[in-house]
C-alpha cells in the first residue's frame, strides 16, 4: 500500500516521477502528463503516486471545503479520495484528464457526504457570497457590482445566499462551485458531471438563473 502524504507542512515541491518504464500501449501520452504518471503507478509505481498527492492534495481541500464548510471533514475526504484513486489504480484508463477522474471522485464523496448527514446541518450552507480566502474578491453571483444602499443590505443578501444555493439541485450546486472556485469550463465541468458542454452551459444557466431570481430584490 502507498503512503499517503497529506502532512503540507512536511511537504516540499512535488518533485515529477521518472519518466521510464511507460506501461504498454501508452506512447501516445506525454510521460509527463498526470495520465502517463498515474498508469505508471497502476504499474507499481509508488513513487508516481506520492507525487500526485503532493501536487493535487492542497486542492482537493479547498474543493472539499466549500462544500461541506468543515476544514477537517474536508482533509479526511481528501484523504479518502486519494485512498479511492490507489485503489482504483489498476482499472485507471486515460479516457479522459487525470484531473476529469480526480473530481469525479471528490464529488461523489461530497455528495454522498451530504446526504449522510443532512440531518446535522440545517444551519449550515454554502458561503458563495463570501470573499474567497485566497483572492479576497467575492463571486459574482448578481449582473453588477452592489450600490451603496445594497451594501446596507449585504448581511440579508448573504442569509438569502445561503438558503438559495443550498436549495440548489445537487448538480447545479457542484457545478457552480467548480465554475466559481475551481475555475473549471464547461467541458471539464461536463465531463466530470458526465454532461456534454452545451447541456453543462444549460445547468450553470438554470443555476445562476435561480439566484440571480430568488436573490433580485437585493440587486
């Protein structure tokens, strides 16, 4: 069993795997790619597979915790996830992006997180409408930036917020989180939704629809 390492403060930069010994049929991949490093660790690279940890593990936190808005729930899905990536290793095809498979993963376990303890959060939610903790700026959830007499109003704005997104069917939510926080576009939110890119416009439009309706008297 590889060891995962989820100590940040113990981390250096990832430093990329060796590049030799491709498994067969996999030269059409760039050796460096995420896809090529994790075929090699369904090879028996153990080595491959600490330095995808390393490299996706702080993001996979901040992914995580806008979702369940508890720092340490986050780290132990992190930590499933990359658990559920191992062991996954063997029957791992690079059909699509490293990164594709990697959210797919995080998402089930997030949705699934949700419904499991809905019960122990009905004061709890989404904080769209708070400044992101790295960039400072705050989504753009409504057409322009708020008037003076909106700011008087921004408290209320935000408790609205809270119940709306959560109100949000489950996808619409994901969708917008990867749109807002991950940056992802259509095709990769898509794919990791197993949606084509016109119907993921359609979902992220219905969602932004919903708030930007539900949320008008505070625009």
């Amino acid at each position: 069993m590889a060891t995962l390492v989820l100590d940040n403060t113990a981390m250096g930069p990832a430093e990329a795997p060796r590049r030799d010994a491709r498994p067969a049929g996999v030269y059409d991949l760039d050796p460096a790619s995420d896809a090529a490093v994790m075929l090699r660790v369904a090879a028996g690279d153990e080595d491959g597979f600490n330095y995808l940890v390393q490299k996706y593990n702080r993001a996979m936190i901040h992914f995580l915790f806008r979702m369940v808005r508890n720092q340490a729930v986050a780290e132990e899905l992190a930590q499933e996830v990359f658990l559920r990536v191992y062991r996954s290793r063997e029957s791992y095809r690079a059909e699509a992006k490293f990164t594709t498979w990697l959210y797919r993963i995080a998402t089930n376990l997030a949705v699934n997180h949700a419904r499991d303890t809905k019960h122990e959060r009905s004061a709890q939610t989404l904080y769209l409408d708070q400044p992101d903790e790295e960039s400072g700026t705050t989504p753009d959830l409504a057409d322009d930036e708020p008037s003076a007499e909106q700011q008087l109003l921004r408290k209320e704005r935000m408790a609205a917020i809270k119940i709306h997104v959560m109100a949000l069917p489950e996808r619409q939510r994901m969708a917008v989180l990867m749109h807002k926080y991950q940056g992802m576009d259509y095709r990769e939110i898509g794919d990791v939704l197993k949606l084509s890119e016109s119907a993921t416009k359609s979902l992220l439009f219905r969602a932004y629809q919903t708030l930007r309706e539900k949320l008008k008297e505070f625009v």
